[in-house]
C-alpha cells in the first residue's frame, strides 16, 4: 500500500523535469518505504532500476549490466561493452544524451559494502562526465545511517556539493497515520501509533478489523511474527554484537535515563557507556536530551526515541519465556496494565506533533522556533519537577505543556501544576496549552478559561 509522501514525490518529480543532470539522494530508517516511493516515481518514465545486493561486486556489476542492456533505447543508439563501473556511467551517459533518464540506485549501502570506492568512483564520473551536460537524473538510496551519513551525507563524503537534493524519509506522524490508516477510533490508533512508530512497513502489518489486544498478540506476541525479530535484524545490520545494545536499550525501556545510571545496570565504564549511546543515536534509536532553556551537561538524559523499539524492549525481553512457549494470552495480562504508562511517553510526542503542526501553519501566538521539554528541581518545594513540552520563540514569549493520558477527563489539579511549574520560567508571555486524551471536567474548563490557558482534547 503507497500513502501519503507528496512532498517527497514531488521533490523527485521537479527534479525528473528540470531535464539537466541531478544527483538525489534519498535516505531513510529500514522499512520506512523508500522503495515504495520509487516505485511510485517510475511510473511513466524512462527509469533503470537497480537493486544492489549483499553479493561480490563483480555479481552486482553485471546485474547492473544486464539492467542497462535491456532498457529499452533507440536503435541508433549504440552500447559498448561493459567491463567496469566507470563503462556503466559512460553508457549511461550515452542512453541520457538525448532522452531523460533516470538510474535508480537502492540499497546503496551493499553497493558500497561489495566494491571499495563506489561513491568516489560515481562521482569521479559526474565531475568528468555527467555533470556538464548529461541529462542522467541519478537517485541514491539506502537506508544504514552509518554508510549513508559517511558515503553521501556528511561534510567529508564524496557526494557533498555533488548532489542536488536531499530527501531524508521519515515515519509517518500520528496525525498521517491516522488519516492513511483509518479504521481506527483515535484511542486504537494512538495505540497502533505508538508500537509501530509510524513506520508504514509495520503499519500495513495491523488489521483494522481486530482489536488491539489482538494485533499485539499476532505482531509482537508471536514468535513467528515479522516485528518479533525486527529491533535484532535492524540492529545486525549495523553493528557486529548486540550483547550490550540490547542490554542498554533494555536499561533505558524500564526507566533509566542518565548514562550513569544505564552504566551501571549493564556493568560498563561510563565512556564505553557513552559510546554504545553514541552508536545508537546515530543509528536514530536513541534520543538525547538536555532540558529546554539549559546548556548540554550534567542533567542530559537519553530515551527510546524510535517508538516500536521502545515498546520491544520494554515489554518482550522481560516476556520472552511465554511468548517462546506459545503463552501470548499470559503475555497480555502481564502487559495489559502498563499500557497506559507507555502511552504516557507516547502521548507526549503526539502533542509535541500537534504543537509543532499548528507552529508551522502559523495558528500559535507567536513564531516558535524550537520545541523541546524541561526538568529539574522545583526551588519552593524542593521536589523534581517536569514539563512534557516546552517552547520558546523569544526571550519573551513561551509555550508550556501538559499531557494527560487517563481514562478520566482532566481535572483541575492537571491545570493548577502546568501554571506552579511555567512560574519556574522567566518568561513574559507564557502560553499554557493542557493536553487529555478524555477531555476536561467543567471545573477544569472553567479554570482554563480564566487565566487563559488552552485545553486541547484528543479525537
């Protein structure tokens, strides 16, 4: 199923009909449809599409021989041998000569892993060949953070000022999950939202036609399911031993935050600690934060940043016994009551998308540049204190947030602890914006309207 991706479609298409020569490279997390979005593109169109594979370089290279030999050409076109990679984009260079074509490279990071030097190579070509007067559109794809961000991504990699666009594709957020996965009441498909991540590949894997008990059972509760092995397969892609990745995601899914504290529970240094972190916030697993308003240090923290990870580790390791033994319903009920506090985080991150949404639409008091959240310690009371969200514009205007995930509507205390904590801040202009997925009591609405604060309700 293709949904949504117009703005990155689109991207593609402007530069398919800028008929010059244009290097794209289009990158994203596994399984988030990069190549479902080619597919889409080559509709209609001129296309090579080549697959690279965890193979020798010399079967990859005549795969993309073969590719280029049957692509259809006029019969005044004349192909020469192809012996080498630098022969493949100087034939190339001959099919584009007149017609637009475009080559589609995917699954780049095996093209690199099979032959030293491809991207150097590549883009010898483009500075010698392509770029001057080709009308070659070359689009690279791949989805390993490591090899994209060193190959075509970074400062120092070959493709930097050689390219012409970049398109980085991300999971859906919740609000296009639920308007290209409908079928769902907003509460099941927060739900669904929250252990899919809004990764389309694991969005398709839901059946709207079952309960939430009953996908969750079937996608993660089941040995033989595709989510079941997913967090290890992503991981193996990357790095050569999870013994301490799983242990350190593990750590973090049951609460802790501060490298110190993961150290400690996984029985390592704190800067090897530190460098496993490193590798999985490359990698786009783990989040790190500093609190809004404050410089990084003493008080960073990391979390699961991807949200089907962070339901994995949380709750299959510690269930692994059952569900190997076919005891999913068992599974269920040990789950089933922690549901809410997972959905608390997840929550959180959906009103952060509201937020930065009507940001962008233009429909806040004021421009915001930069969302966040805050924690610390409450000076009068002693006492930790958080904030879910935090925003500021400027040294005067602020947004401050609260969540409230319960079965209940908010209350009027939810609201009396948003106000005591947004006085820690300085600000001047200070938006209050409450957060329920069950709405608000009329105390709690009557409140709000007096001092102006903003309640939004989950639907």
């Amino acid at each position: 199923m293709f949904a949504g991706r117009e703005s990155e479609l689109r991207k593609l298409e402007n530069a398919y009909e800028s008929g010059k020569f244009e290097c794209v490279i289009l990158h994203g997390r596994w399984r988030v449809g990069k190549t479902a979005l080619l597919r889409r593109f080559m509709k209609n169109k001129k296309t090579i599409y080549f697959a690279a594979q965890e193979t020798s370089s010399r079967e990859n290279l005549d795969d993309m021989r073969r590719r280029i030999e049957s692509f259809p050409r006029d019969s005044n076109v004349k192909l020469k041998e192809i012996y080498s990679y630098e022969d493949v984009f100087q034939q190339l260079n001959t099919l584009a000569h007149s017609d637009r074509t475009a080559l589609i490279i995917d699954d780049y990071q095996y093209l690199v892993a099979s032959h030293r030097g491809i991207s150097g190579l590549i883009c010898e070509q483009i500075d010698r060949h392509l770029a001057a007067n080709s009308r070659l559109m070359l689009i690279i794809c791949g989805s390993s953070p490591t090899v994209m961000e060193k190959e075509t991504l970074g400062y120092a990699s070959p493709f930097h000022g050689r390219r012409t666009a970049l398109i980085e594709l991300l999971p859906f957020t919740f609000f296009e999950t639920r308007r290209y996965y409908g079928g769902y009441s907003p509460f099941d498909i927060a739900v669904i939202f929250g252990v899919t991540g809004g990764v389309p590949k694991y969005l398709e894997l839901m059946d709207p036609g079952l309960q939430i008990e009953e996908n969750i059972l079937k996608t993660m509760f089941d040995s033989s399911s595709f989510l079941f092995e997913e967090p290890s397969n992503i991981l193996r892609r990357e790095v050569r031993d999870l013994t301490y990745y799983n242990a350190i995601l593990k750590s973090i899914a049951c609460g802790r935050s501060k490298n110190s504290e993961i150290a400690s529970s996984v029985s390592l240094e704190t800067s090897a600690c530190t460098a496993y972190l490193k590798n999985l916030s490359t990698l786009g697993v783990v989040g790190k934060h500093t609190p809004m308003t404050e410089k990084a240090g003493k008080k960073t923290i990391y979390d699961i940043k991807d949200s089907m990870f962070r339901f994995w580790y949380r709750f299959i390791p510690k269930n692994i016994s059952l569900i190997l033994s076919g005891q999913a319903d068992r599974t269920w009920r040990a789950t089933a009551s922690e549901i809410p506090s997972f959905m608390s985080s997840v929550f959180n991150d959906i009103c952060r998308e509201w937020l930065i949404a009507q940001n962008n639409a233009g429909r806040l008091p004021a421009r915001f540049v930069e969302f966040g959240r805050w924690w610390g310690i409450d000076p009068v009371w002693k006492t930790d204190a958080t904030l879910p969200i935090v925003a500021y514009a400027d040294d005067s205007n602020a947004i401050f947030g609260d969540c409230v995930w319960s079965d209940e509507p908010a209350q009027t205390g939810s609201l009396v602890s948003l106000m005591e904590r947004s006085r820690l801040f300085r600000f001047t202009q200070k938006h209050l914006y409450l957060f329920s997925r069950s709405g608000f009591s009329e105390e709690c609405a009557d409140a709000a309207h007096r001092v102006g604060a903003n309640l939004v309700m989950f639907e």
